[in-house]
C-alpha cells in the first residue's frame, strides 16, 4: 500500500477505527474488533500502523479488495472470514 501517506492522522473523533468501535455495546464485541482491526492493520502496513493509526479514511476499492484477502493466507477460513 504504498500510495497511502504515511502518518497522516485523523483527530480520534474522525478517526474510523475509534468511532466504530466506541459504538459498540458489548466490551468483547469492542476488544475483538480492536485485535481484528489491529491484525489487518499490521498485516497490510508490514507492522507499521496499528488501528489507531491506520489511514483507513484514505482506502479505495483496490486496497480493501487486497486488505479482505490478507487474512485469509495467514489465518483459518473462519477467523479470516470475521475480519
């Protein structure tokens, strides 16, 4: 992903990751998705962002076609199929 600029963060309260999970009810729902978004977020920047820092606002089509198969060469079908 290297058309994605690096270290171009978003304030908290526009920051997707953040704001998506905040509107989770359930603690585990919000500690699952926080680890999924982490993984995918270390697998597609070679560990340098986690998913605080990810630029997801900057995603198109392309990256989250490469980012949704990712996963799934590292992980089982059903672990890979929930991030």
């Amino acid at each position: 992903m290297t058309d994605i600029s690096l270290f171009n963060f978003a304030p908290a309260s526009q920051n997707p990751a953040t704001v998506y999970i905040a509107s989770l009810v359930s603690k585990h729902s919000r500690r699952a998705i926080k680890t999924d978004l982490n993984t995918i977020a270390a697998l597609t920047s070679t560990g340098v962002y986690d998913a605080f820092t990810f630029p997801w606002q900057q995603l198109q089509y392309q990256h989250c076609a490469a980012i949704r198969s990712a996963p799934s060469e590292k992980y089982a079908p059903s672990t890979a199929n929930r991030m």
